[in-house]
C-alpha cells in the first residue's frame, strides 16, 4: 500500500513540477524573444537617428541622393534596409538589403513568403509640413534563431530534469510517507496484540456464561440473560478475530510466507462447509464450475476471504434465493465470482462497501452477527495477493462479487 502511495506522490510531484517547468519556460522564451525584438528596435532607433540627418528635401520631395558611400557601407553592415517613401507612401529610394515594399506602421513586422523584417517608420516633416516617411526594415532571422536554439536547450535539458525531480520526488515522498507508515505500523501491531490480549477473557467470558447457562437450567431458572451475555460475546470475539486476521493481511512485520495454494480444492471445501448454514436458510448453494487454479499465497487469509464473501451472500439472501460460486482459468489470473439473489446494493453505497466497519443496512447486519469488516478483509486479502475485485449489483435483484487472482508461474 505504502509502495503504491510513494509512487503516486512521487508521479504527482514530478507531474506538477513538470508543468511548473513549461509554464516557466514558456515565460522565459516569450521574455526572451521580446528582449531580442526590444534590441532590434534600438538598433533601428540608432541607425534612424543617423540617417535622418542625411534626409535632404527637394521640391517638397524626400531624397538620400547625398548618402555618403561610408553611410551606405554601414547600413549594409546592419544588414537593415533603409526606405524612402513620399507623404503618399510611394517608395523613393531604397538601400541595403532588398526589403519589403510598402509603408508600414512602427515597431511592426512585416513577412514576405521566407523571411520577415522588423520595421521603424519615422514620418518625415519640414516646416510643419509632412513631406514623406522614412522606413527601416532589419530581418528577424537572428532573433528567431537565437530564440529556437534557447527552446531547444531547454527542451534537452528537460529529460534529465525529469529524471532528477524523479529521483527527488520518491526521496521526498518516502520521507513524507515514513511518519504514517510507521503510525499505521503501530496501530497494526496495537490491533494484533489487542486481538490476543482480548481473546483470553472474552474466552473466560464465553466459558462461564455456558457454565451459568447449565446452572440455571438445573434449577429451572430462565436463563435469558445468559443468552444475551452469549450473544454479546460471540459478537466480541467475532470482532477480534476479524480485526487480528485485518491486522495480519495488512501488516508487512506480520504478513504470511507465500506458498502454494489450490484454490480449487479450498473453494470446494468451504462451500461444503457453508452447506448446511444455507440449507437451514433454504437457500441453494452451488458450486458448479469450479475448475483447477494453482495459487501462491496464504491458504488462510484465501479461506477467510471466501468465508467472508459466502457470509455476505448468505446474510443479505432471503429465504428460496440461491447462491452460484464459480471459478474459472483464465490464462495467467484465476477469476472467482459469488453471485446471489439477495437484496442488492444501492449504487451510491458500492464505493463504501470495503471499508471498515461499513454497513449497508445497519440493522440487518446487526441482527445477524455482523462486525463490518468482512469485506474489508476481503479486499484487504485481494490486496494483498495482487488481484482486484469488482463489484455488480442491482437493488432487488442480487450483487455479483468478482474478484481476479495471479496464479502461480512456472519455477515458484
């Protein structure tokens, strides 16, 4: 139980840390990228500021006709393209690069069918007079480089990330889990040395309760009160019986030594056992299709948890019904069905049905011995050998109890 929970937390915090990493890295290329757009436009700002001065107006037309030779060579450098477009955005001039033709709004970018390009318009204006637009165009090839090898690095980096929050994630959960492993190991050890601290007075009870009992007939007394002392503690020690056999499945200090187990041959056998129970109940019992099924697990513990399932059938069945007990091979699992005609179980109380000390109708299981635990002990058993059980059942019509085991394999 304890292995699964470290596992889950484990998978939990890895799953959690994980996302905490792509959102966080998500957040980082996108402040990355706009870092990298952030410097391309104070390359444009810079170079504008230098081109500006060399802008000379002609009959109210814009021209970089005087462009020095030094000037072009360093706008080449930049790799930027510098246009020249008159107040109705017709494209004058052009130089540098080839860039994309037409007026563009600032801090844009423009994209033809490879590539794309920043763009800084600066609107050019003589005497209160707009005369035209002055347009810088740098390609954005080395931003969206730079910003794919960054994704990239952290995307290599990420599986041995992933790795480590793993690794970090089941260390953290062993710690994290160790305190209630060792409270539910204490509270185990309690449950099985209280079983055997109870089972001698309870024993000593039952004892002289018959004894009162005897007496009481000798002289022709009533003797009521000592059938109820009788009851009470036939319903004790069924208690504690079923909370030690509870605390044995599920300790791992306390846990059986696997051997093997024909699951056959115990299936028979407590179904001849339970015969005369259902008989007096007039229920039909059958065991029709039993077939051979090699277990590796603890006879005991499996005895209990088909008692268990064969009194829950017999206690919920009312008199004329009929209880089937099959078990079939299925390959590698062995699957073992009891199914009744009982009163059914609501859907809403089938999820709480193996818990401890639940009961779905309350006065029914009281009046006949019930302690609450048996299905816990059976899932609990289920548990404890690697299966799983399953659970069908309908209102008035009867419950299915499926429950699917490992058989041994080849050299246990």
């Amino acid at each position: 139980m304890f292995a699964s929970l470290k596992l889950r937390l484990a998978t939990l915090f890895v799953l959690l840390s994980a996302s905490t990493f792509a959102l966080l890295t998500l957040l980082a290329m996108w402040f990355f990228h706009m870092g990298m757009t952030a410097a391309l436009d104070e390359e444009l700002q810079g170079l504008a500021a230098a081109t500006l001065p060399n802008v000379a107006v002609q009959a109210g037309v814009p021209t970089l006709s005087g462009l020095s030779a030094g000037k072009r060579k360093e706008i080449e450098h930049n790799m930027a393209t510098v246009q020249l477009y008159d107040r109705d955005g017709v494209l004058l001039e052009q130089y540098g690069p080839e860039g994309i033709p037409g007026l563009a709004d600032s801090r844009t970018e423009k994209k033809a069918a490879a590539y794309s390009m920043r763009v800084l318009s600066v609107p050019l204006v003589r005497d209160g007079v707009l005369v035209g637009y002055l347009q810088l165009e740098h390609p954005t090839k080395s931003r969206d480089h730079a910003t794919r090898h960054f994704g990239l690095a952290i995307c290599l980096t990420a599986p041995l990330l992933i790795v480590g929050l793993g690794a970090s994630g089941y260390l953290f959960a062993q710690r994290a889990v160790r305190p209630v492993e060792e409270a539910m190991r204490t509270l185990r050890q309690f449950m099985a040395d209280a079983g055997h601290e109870l089972g001698t007075p309870i024993s000593i009870i039952q004892a002289n309760a018959e004894a009162l009992d005897e007496e009481l007939a000798e002289r022709g007394l009533n003797p009521q009160r000592t059938e109820v002392i009788t009851r009470s503690t036939e319903r004790m020690s069924n208690l504690v019986n079923d909370l030690m056999v509870l605390a044995k499945t599920t300790s791992p200090r306390l846990l059986w030594q696997p051997v093997a187990v024909n699951l056959h041959e115990l299936v028979r056998s407590t179904v001849l056992e339970f015969s005369e129970l259902f008989k007096e109940k007039n229920i039909a019992l059958q065991a029709d299709d039993v077939q051979e099924c090699i277990l590796s697990g603890s006879p005991e513990s499996l005895k209990k948890m088909i008692s268990n399932l064969l009194s829950n059938a017999l206690r919920y069945t009312d008199s004329g019904g009929s209880v089937t007990v099959s078990l079939f091979n299925e390959g590698r699992h062995a699957r073992l069905e009891v199914r009744d005609t009982g009163i059914g179980i609501p859907e809403e109380s089938i999820a709480h049905i193996f818990d401890r000390f639940y009961r779905v109708e309350k006065s029914r299981s009281r009046a006949a011995g019930g302690s609450g635990l048996g299905l816990a002990i059976v899932k609990a058993v289920v548990d404890a050998h690697h299966g799983k059980i399953e659970v069908d059942s309908k209102v008035g019509q009867g419950t299915r109890f499926s429950v699917t085991l490992p058989l041994r394999g080849p050299g246990h």
